[in-house]
C-alpha cells in the first residue's frame, strides 16, 4: 500500500465513520444516559466486531458470506431484531437519574456485549468491507502487512469518531438530568434504534 492510497483511505474511513448509524446512536445513547466510561465500553465492543468483520474479509470468508443469499438474510434478521428489540428496551427503560459511579462491573461488560452485537448482526457493514477494503489492497504486496495497516487505521478512526461523540454527548447530559428529559431521551433513542432495525430489515444488498 503506498503512501497516497493510504491518504485516500484514511478519508475515506473518516468519513464513513462520521456518517451516523447504528454505532453512533449507541455510542451517543450510552454516553448521556450511563457517562463515558461506559460508553467507552459500547465503543470497544463495536471495535472487537469490526476486527471480527476485517479478519473475515481478510480470510477470504467475507466474499462468501456476502454472495451467500441465505447468510444474508439470516444475518439481517437477527440484526434487525436484535436493533428493534434494544429500541424497545430503550423506550420502556424507567425515568430515574443515574450515578455512573456506582454502576456494577457486570454492567460494564454488558454495554461492551451490546457493541459488539450491534456491529456483528449488521450484514450492511460485513458486505460493505467486502466491497470497500479489497480497493486498497495491492495483489502484487504482501497482503497480510496491508490488511493489518487498514485494520489499525479503520479501528483507530472509528475510536475516535465514536469517542468524540459519546464525549460530547456525556458533557451535554448535564443539562437533560430532569425526569421528562430523561424520558423524551429515552424514547428518542429508542424511536432511533427500532427505526434502523426497521432499515436494516427493509434493506438489500
């Protein structure tokens, strides 16, 4: 990979990574409901599935799994139920404040789990690598160094992105701390997360 393509690349990361979805509306959902730090473990675990979903691709598995009409759709199914069933959760959660503080670790490891599930149960995000990573690899190089080049940076990029918004979105829970806030919060992220489900079921390849 040259010096010029991995410019281009980077770009291109930024950008999709900046573009809203399913992974900045949870990553923006935990930063100002449950604080950065947890938040922070939302991110990671939408990072571990990008790892996962590049190591397909890397693997070869990726062109499979993407050509592959039945994995598609059993895939976006289980996406799309998994994204409408967290709105629901979101919607119906109880309206009270919550100290970050004294969250249990068992907690921790659930807001990882969700990050991971989110990124893994969307097929979009598999099929779109496929189509995406593979321009920005040289055949005539030796691929595995490039594979990890483009993994560090996707990750890394997306850490940052998702991370500035769960930033920004914690320093601004601050001002939603009353009982309707904290409800109209609850019911506008859970509207955000039911209607990517509904998207994600509704959409092709």
């Amino acid at each position: 990979m040259t010096w010029n393509m991995w410019l281009a690349f980077l770009v291109a990361s930024v950008v999709i990574s900046v573009t809203p979805g399913p992974g900045a509306v949870l990553s923006i959902a935990t930063g100002m409901r449950h604080g950065y730090s947890n938040a922070l473990r939302a991110i990671s675990g939408l990072q571990t599935a990008l790892l996962i979903h590049l190591s397909i691709v890397a693997l070869g598995l990726g062109a499979v799994l993407a050509a592959s009409d039945m994995a598609f759709l059993a895939l976006k199914i289980a996406g799309a139920l998994y994204l409408v069933w967290l709105g629901i959760q979101k919607w119906r959660a109880p309206v009270e404040e919550i100290d970050e503080n004294a969250l249990p670790s068992r907690k921790g490891r659930g807001f990882y789990l969700q990050g991971v599930l989110v990124n893994l149960t969307n097929p979009k995000g598999l099929v779109f690598i496929v189509a995406f990573v593979p321009q920005f690899v040289m055949p005539s190089q030796p691929q595995l160094p490039q594979f990890l080049i483009i993994g560090l940076t996707m990750v890394g990029v997306d850490l940052i992105v998702m991370s500035g918004y769960a930033l920004l979105a914690g320093r601004c829970s601050a001002w939603f701390h009353s009982p309707n806030m904290i409800g109209m919060q609850n019911r506008v992220f859970g509207g955000l997360f039911v209607s990517a489900g509904a998207l994600l079921a509704a959409s092709s390849r």
